[in-house]
C-alpha cells in the first residue's frame, strides 16, 4: 500500500551511499524529494555525494554520517536520530557491500567473516533498527508505514563459483527480503529486493584474489555487454519501490538467464561449471599475457 508518491518530502537513509549504486540512489531520491542520509564508511566520499545531490535547486535534501553497517549500535542510532528529527524513518536502503573474487581455498576466515559482517550482518542491523519503526508508523496496516530496499545481486538468485562467498550473502539477503516481504505486507510497510548484474561502480576493480579479474567475470558470467548505468538502475529502483514490487531483476538478459534457470536448475549449474572453468582459462591467458609484457 505504497502511496502514490513514495518520495517527495519523505525520510531515507542509503548505506554505502558514498559510491556507486549508493550514490546514485542518493541523487535519485534528492530529485525526487525526499530527505536523505547518506551513510557510509568512508565518510568523505558520503559528504561529497551529500554536497553533490542536495546542490541548490533539488527538491529534496542529503546530509552525510559515517556509519559502519557492522555495527548494529551505531545503525540503530543513525536510524533513531532521523526518526528524533523528523517523527518517520520512510525508506532504508540496506545497500553497503563488497566482495571477494578467487577460488575459495584462498579466502581466509577473516575475508568469510568479513563478507558475512557487511552483506549480512549489515542488512539485517538495517532491518532490525528500522522496521520497527515502520511498523509502528503502518499503524496495523491502516497506513503506509514505509519501504525496506535491499541491494542483493544477480548472484542472490544464480550462483556460479569463485565468488562464492559473495553469492552465499547475497542469497541469503533474497531469502530475507522475500520473506520479510509477506509478513510486512500487512503492517503497511513494502520491501524490495535489488538483483541488478554488473554495474559500472568501484566494485568491479574490489576484492580480488590471486588471478582474479571482476569485468571478465561479472560481464562474460551474467550475458551483458557492458554494465549497467547505475542511475539507470536507480531510476528503476525508485519505480520499483513506487510500484511496490518484491524484486528487481535487470538488465533484460539477466532476467532471462534468471528465469531460464528456475526452470532448469541442473542445466544452470551445469552451465556456471562451465563458465568457472571458462574464467580460469581467461585468468591464465590474462598471466601470460602479463607474464610476457613483463
Ligand atoms: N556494481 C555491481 O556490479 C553490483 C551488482 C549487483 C549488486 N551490487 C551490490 O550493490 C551494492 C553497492 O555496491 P557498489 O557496486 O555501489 O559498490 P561500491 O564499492 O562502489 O560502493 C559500496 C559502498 O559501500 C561502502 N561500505 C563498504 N563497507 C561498509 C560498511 N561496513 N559500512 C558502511 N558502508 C560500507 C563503501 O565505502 C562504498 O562507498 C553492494 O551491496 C553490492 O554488492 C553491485
């Protein structure tokens, strides 16, 4: 029961919002005028997305906090100051993230908790500090109580090896998202799950391990040419969420390539098999390529 205009004059906080995706939900939201904290780790990068979405003459306003995701106090808090100030926390976007690309015997315990911490651990302290809020605000269901918006991935639905860990959070953010989903529908509040292939952010260079190297993987892997504009993505976040829609899954081809592995399971697995041994065929080639300019 999202209303007509889920943005204009309403309360948002985007973790990760100092980068990437984060980023262009946060001028996305200040176009359309709702009142955003920007929080984020890296607390310059927030201030200058803050600076650059709240310019004069955007309907709406952005304001920057540090915040580490993994630390459920400091979450709460950021989400308990903007119900303080403004009586309503309306939209979380539970967005901050990373991810570790190798083969798994080379992750070390420290990278899995590492990944756990931020993927997971971090959405569900956005969960935790701000749904209910919004369930008190849809008072029983007789009002818009708000909208929950987790950036999972095309890895939260399809899971192909060496970035393994990172398709294990990211399934478990779908698993959460979707489920939350049928049991806030009738307290008023909306959740929406983001399940975009690659997107042209910082991402994509993080996170290697040994050979590893994110464009060949995250391009050749999901069937796109190049990746996705991430206002693109976030102009169709916005839709999303006005729309009331339980996921997003895009571009096209990935939705395909989705929908074409629900129904055959054992084929998709079988095809991801191919592509890991596809990519470490490329990482080789890659070595040698630098092994011989060196
Ligand atoms: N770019 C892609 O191809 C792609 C595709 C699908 C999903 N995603 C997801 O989108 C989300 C945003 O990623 P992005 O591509 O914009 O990456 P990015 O690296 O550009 O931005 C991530 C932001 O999260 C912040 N961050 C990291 N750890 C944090 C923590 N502990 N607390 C608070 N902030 C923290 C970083 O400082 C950074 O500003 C992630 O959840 C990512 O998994 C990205």
């Amino acid at each position: 029961m999202s209303p007509a205009d889920p943005f204009s004059g309403s309360q948002a906080l985007v973790t990760g919002g100092g980068s990437g995706i984060g980023a262009a939900l946060v001028h996305a939201l200040v176009d359309a005028g709702a009142h955003v904290v920007v929080a984020d780790l890296d607390e310059v990068a927030a201030q200058r997305v803050a600076d650059a979405a709240g310019a004069a003459g955007a309907p709406g306003t952005a304001r920057a906090v540090r915040l580490d995701v993994t630390d459920a106090a400091a979450v709460q808090a950021a989400v308990d100051e903007v119900v303080a100030r403004a009586g309503r926390i309306d939209l979380l976007f539970n967005n901050a993230g990373i991810t570790f690309g190798g083969e798994t015997e080379d992750l070390t315990l420290a990278q899995w908790d590492a990944i756990i911490d931020v993927n997971i651990r971090g959405v569900v302290h956005g969960v935790a500090a701000a749904y209910p809020h919004m369930v008190r605000q849809g008072a029983g269901g007789s009002a818009w109580g708000g909208h929950v918006v987790n950036t999972a991935s095309m890895g939260g639905l399809m899971a192909a090896g060496l970035i393994t860990s990172y398709v294990m959070t990211k399934h478990a953010v779908v698993g959460l998202s979707l489920a939350l989903r049928t049991e806030a529908a009738a307290k008023g509040v909306g959740v929406t799950v983001l399940c975009p292939a690659a997107v042209e952010t910082p991402i994509l260079e993080k996170g290697h391990l040994g050979r590893f190297h994110g464009r060949d993987y995250y391009l050749k892997g999901q069937g796109v040419r190049r990746p996705l504009d991430p206002d693109v993505l976030a102009a169709e976040a916005l839709a999303a969420v006005a729309a009331d829609r339980p996921l997003l899954v895009t571009p096209r081809p990935a939705r395909i390539a989705w929908r074409v592995g629900r129904l055959a399971p054992a084929f998709a697995n079988r095809a991801a098999t191919r592509f890991v041994a596809k990519q470490r065929r490329l990482q080789a080639r890659r070595a040698r390529k630098q092994g011989a300019a060196a």
